[in-house]
C-alpha cells in the first residue's frame, strides 16, 4: 500500500510553531495548491491543505519559511478525529511532511536573486533528521550545454 503525497504551493500564513509536552517541536501551515483548471468565470482556484511537521523540521519550518514563500511538501496523507466541546466528532485531514523543500529564497520576492533552492527533511521514529543546502555555484546551471562532449566511459554506467 502507498500514502504519498507531493504539493507545490504557496504558505498562506507563517508556520505556527509549538511543543508537546514531552519537548517535541510541532509546526502547522497551510498551502495554497492552485488548481489545474479554471471555474466557469474562468477564474483559478486553489485548495488550501493543512501541512504538519515534526521535530528539527518543523523547527526549520518555523525559522525559514514565511507567509507567500513557495514551498514543496512531501509527505503521507493523514486523517484524525476528536471529539469537540459539543461532544461532535470532529474529522481532520492534513498531510504529515517528512520533507520540505524551500523553492525561493527569502529575498526572491522582494526582487533579489532567485532560484535558491534548499531541502529540509525530518524523518520519522527512528530515522535520523538531516539538512540539504545544495552547494553555491555562482548561479551556474550545471546542466547548461556548453558544447562539450560528455566523457564517459563503459565503467562509469551502473548498467
């Protein structure tokens, strides 16, 4: 079975972030996911989904993402229950992020240098947390074809 779940969208408010009473880092935010197709007044429209992480980074959510700030989220898809002060059961469905990546830097929409991108991932029970920076290269493309040949040879290919 598979629960998998990748978003591409904008923060519409700043992570809230807060701590279990055991001491876990907890941090809620919502995405704003356009939607592929235009309503009837030809007007786009976009779902807002309840983002969850946990630990280092929901710590790392709440210090370097902002309300606007483009975001991929990839996680499982959750749904939970409770039961409110009414007594009603109450049903809530969010997805719980394993890894965020940050698709701007902080600068990029205030007319700064774009197309920073940084990874955040936070495990689950067990596995270790870690931080992805990709290394600064100028804001060299390392893909862009300078029309050089590729050498490789038949040793180099996994197959």
């Amino acid at each position: 079975m598979l629960n998998r779940i990748i978003l591409i969208g904008r923060l519409t408010r700043d992570p809230e972030l807060r701590y279990t009473p055991a001491g876990v880092a907890v941090t809620q935010f919502t995405l704003a996911v356009d939607r592929p197709f235009s309503n009837q007044q030809n007007e786009r429209e976009a779902d807002f989904i309840n983002i969850v992480t946990w630990r280092q980074l929901a710590e790392t959510c709440a210090n370097y993402l902002r309300k606007g700030r483009l975001a991929a989220v990839e996680g499982r898809l959750q749904i939970r229950s409770y039961d409110n002060n009414e007594g009603r059961k109450v049903y809530v469905t969010e997805v719980v992020a394993d890894n965020v990546r940050f698709l701007e830097s902080a600068n990029s929409r205030e007319g700064g240098g774009g197309g920073n991108r940084e990874e955040y991932s936070g495990g689950g029970s067990g596995s270790g947390n870690r931080y992805e920076k990709p290394r600064d290269n100028g804001n060299k493309d390392p893909f862009s074809d300078d029309g050089k040949p590729i050498d490789i040879s038949d040793d180099d290919l996994p197959f």
